[in-house]
C-alpha cells in the first residue's frame, strides 16, 4: 500500500485515481497520521435473470398489490 499526504492526493488526484482504477491502494495521511484510505472499488455483481417479467405479479394472476398489503400486515396492526 502506497501512501501519500492530503497535500500530494489533492495536488496529484488525477494521476492517484489512475492508479486507484488500475488496482492500487493508497493510505492518506494528515500531519503524518493514517486518515483515509483509497482502495480500488469493488466490482459490481451483476444479476443475470434470464425471464424477470415471468415472476411479476400482474392483475390477471396472484393477488392484487391490497391482497399483498394486507396479507403482509396480518397480525401486525
């Protein structure tokens, strides 16, 4: 892990993001102390569902959105 003061991340930011997206990890530091530390994001998991529109409740099937409400508040209120 890399590290790097406030003064040189806000000076060099571009170059230090660059880095940042390519995998690397900085830790800032203020008056010579940790502050913060820059760490590369996690990707996003991306959700594959192949037929979404199969499992979506619609007028002619299931129970309507009050059937669904009220079933959800039975013994609740």
């Amino acid at each position: 892990m890399k590290t790097v003061s406030i003064r040189e991340m806000k000076a060099h930011w571009s170059e230090i993001e660059g880095q940042v997206r390519e995998g690397a990890s900085f830790l800032v530091l203020n008056r010579g102390k940790p502050a913060a530390r820059i760490v590369p994001a996690a990707p996003r998991e991306v959700l594959v569902w192949d037929d979404h529109l199969a499992t979506a409740i619609t007028a002619d099937r299931g129970p309507s959105a009050e059937e669904t409400v009220r079933a959800d508040r039975e013994g609740r209120w």
